[in-house]
C-alpha cells in the first residue's frame, strides 16, 4: 500500500501555523475571525489543489471528498479554529492528516477513497462563545440556535452579527444537519494535549472515552460602594465572595473524584476601579470527568460553597449554565480497527481516556466514533509551547491511513 507523503504533510502543517501565526511561535485563529476564515479558505484550496472536491456547510465546516462522489463515506479530521494564542497541532494537525490521508488513497487510485470524506470543523474551542464544538452540532442536529441567537462573544458582540461577518446566516446554521446521512463513522488524530504518552514512553494511544464537559457563567452581585471609606463590617464585596469561592474550587472538586478537574478561565470585576469595591464579578466555570455523576457531585458542592459565600458577604451569585457535553465513549470496533492499524506499524498502543474535549465526543452520540493519540512533548497544549516532534507526526498520519483504509472498506 502506499504510504503518506511525510514532507507534503509537514509543509501543510507548516503552511497552515503561518495563517494566524503569532510573535511566539503559537497561532491565533479565534473562531470566526479573519485568521480561521483564511485556515478554512486555505483548507478548501487544498482540498481543490489534490483534485478533490471541497464543499463548506452552513456552519462553515469544510469538507472534502472525491469529485462526485455522494457517500456515504467514513468521515476524518478535526477543528481548524484554536484558542487564543494557542499551538501549531490542537485541531490542525487531525484536519491536515486527513487530507494527506485522502490524497494519498486518491492519488495510488485505491478504490477505499470513494467512501472516505474529510473535514475541518468550525468552532470546536467555545472561545469566544464560550460554548463550542459549534461546527460538530451543527451537523449533527444538536445545535441549540436559540441560545446562540440571544447570545454575544466573548467581547460583546451579538453572535449573530459575528457570524454575518463572518458570511453566515445564524438561521441557516440547522441546515448542516443535512449532511449527516451520508456519515457511517468518524475517526480523529490528534494531540494528546497531556503529559501521560511521553512519561510512559507511549508513541501512539487510542482513546477509551472523551470527558464530559460542563461549562456556566457565574456572576457575583453586591454593593459598589466606596473602598476609602466603607469599613469591612459594611461591604457586600462581589469581588471578595467570587475570589474566596474560586479559592475553594480545587478541594471542593478533588473531594468529588481524585481524576476530576475544573478551571476558572477568566473572572473580571465591575466596574474595576482601583479605588471602588467591586459591586460585581462574573467568571466561568468548567467541570470535566468520565462520569457525569462526578462532574454534577463537583458542580452541586460548588455552588452550595458559593452560595454560603455570598450569604456571609451579603450578596448574591447568578449562575448560567454555558454548555453540558456528555463524556463519550469511543466504539469498541473502531478502538480494534486503531489497534490493528497501529501493529500493523509494528507499535504497540497504549490506551488513554482524553481530558480534552473533541468533536468525536459529538459524533459518537450519533455514529461510531474512534480517536487516536500522539504525544505532546512537555504535554504543553493550549500554548504557543505546544509541539510534537515530526516523527510523531508522521506516525500518528500512518496510523491514520490505515486505520480509515480498514474502516472504510466497509462502509455501505
Ligand atoms: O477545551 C478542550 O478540551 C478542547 O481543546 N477544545
Ligand atoms: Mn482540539
Ligand atoms: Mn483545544
């Protein structure tokens, strides 16, 4: 069988980390700015340029298979957007794998490839929605349009105006769910985004189960009142009760299960003089584990703390819910299918569950679902730090071929 074109496949990654490339090193392709309209745009072209036919949905997801072919295929790859000042890999290097996969399979004329389709998905980080996996439930029919309609970014910008400017219509995002008959199965490459494959020496890991991931928008409503002269005895300070509760939130979450964690991504305080105590604070949220029971017990003992806190403060929390993904577990087929594909390299899997939150979490809710692992050196993601070395790369993609090869030949 033919293998992949290593030096094409690290050009494409090269190519695609300058669109959105940052002084560090990292890159910055906040969903539906100009950088990932130009990833998206770059992903179709060469799409095109292998003499495939590249379709984008309503959701700007983009897809890409042989020239009039109609499925249903095995559908590969990942998210083409990053977070802020994020690395080269998270989501790129899936997508880019696919495509050398495809090419590769087109290119030796294997008849495998009729059935294969791949794709770069639209807004999997929830950066600046601050719910994600946009693209993924948009195709899968689980979008929920109304609280994206009501909603604004990040900056505070009505979403629906971020999407029309980004040439989309936000009532037309149900549209992608069209295409999902034609989907028997899924299959993501990607970094490990941790540290466990290179401290055990792990070259490639195939994933048991995606954690669940439960994310709110707290806000902490008090007095804003003077800082010179209101004694402590007086104050209702939202920004002391949002601070002592998010002090708490580690013990309160280990106490839940040892192998759950949460993160407090932001917290800003209203209106933010030096000299003015805090009338208001708001922060996310996020709770992650395999079991959804854990991520409710850790997100129940938190708000019980934070509504005690605020009792003893004198004032009161508001708490949204952002967005509950539910863990998923990877097919068992598909899991076989990565393992042979892996021996057949003469490697040995590990087998990881994934603390990162993917897109094959939102497909395997509706078709077979499989994602292979490599390492991520320093097990630095989410940083202009995050690297893997080539080889990995190289690995991960071979793997990947034949993993799709075998999967695809059944597709019906
Ligand atoms: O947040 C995550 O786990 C993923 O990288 N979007
Ligand atoms: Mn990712
Ligand atoms: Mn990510």
């Amino acid at each position: 069988m033919t293998d992949i074109n290593r030096d094409r496949l690290l050009e494409d990654l090269r190519a695609l980390s300058t669109i959105g490339a940052q002084p560090d090193g990292g890159v910055d392709r906040l969903a539906w700015s100009d950088a990932d309209l130009a990833g998206r745009r770059w992903y179709a072209e060469r799409i095109r340029e292998a003499g495939l036919e590249p379709r984008v949905d309503a959701a700007l997801n983009v897809f890409g298979h042989l020239p009039g072919s109609g499925g249903p295929w095995l559908l590969t790859g990942s998210h083409l957007d990053s977070v802020p000042d994020g690395g080269r890999l998270d989501g790129a290097y899936g997508a880019v794998a696919a495509l050398e996969v495809l090419r590769t399979l087109f290119e030796s004329g294997d008849s495998v490839a009729e059935r294969i389709e791949i794709v770069g998905f639209a807004d999997e980080e929830g950066v600046r929605f601050k719910a994600g996996l946009i693209g993924s439930l948009a195709l899968v029919g689980e979008l929920e349009v109304g609280r994206l309609r009501s909603g604004q970014d990040w900056k505070g910008v009505p979403v629906s105006q971020v999407l029309a400017s980004a040439g989309l219509d936000i009532d037309r995002l149900t549209e992608a769910k069209q295409h999902l008959h034609s989907i028997r199965a899924f299959i993501e490459l990607h970094i490990e985004q941790g540290p466990r494959m290179e401290a055990d020496g792990i070259d490639l890991a195939i994933v048991s189960g995606i954690v669940g991931v439960h994310r709110q928008r707290i806000q902490v409503i008090g007095t804003q009142n003077h800082a010179g002269t209101t004694p402590f005895r007086l104050r209702h300070d939202a920004g002391r009760a949002a601070t002592r509760a998010a002090s708490e939130l580690k013990d309160l979450v280990l106490a839940a299960d040892s192998e759950a964690v949460a993160n407090i991504g932001m917290m800003h305080f209203e209106p933010g003089g030096v000299n003015v105590i805090p009338g208001r604070a708001e922060f996310t949220l996020e709770v992650r584990h395999l079991e959804e029971r854990v991520v409710r017990q850790a997100v129940d003992a938190f708000r019980t703390r934070l509504e005690a806190i605020c009792a003893e403060e004198g004032c009161r929390a508001e708490v949204e819910l952002l967005s509950w993904v539910p863990p998923a577990p990877m097919d068992p087929l598909l899991m076989e299918t990565l393992g042979k594909a892996c021996r057949e390299l003469g490697r040995t899997p590990g087998k990881l569950w994934s603390g990162a939150g993917h897109d094959a979490a939102v497909l395997s809710h509706h078709v077979p679902a499989g994602m292979l692992f490599v390492p991520s050196a320093g097990g630095i993601s989410h940083s202009p730090r995050e690297t893997t070395s080539d080889e990995h790369l190289v690995l991960g993609t071979q793997a990947l071929l034949r993993a799709v090869r075998h999967a695809a030949a059944s597709i019906k």
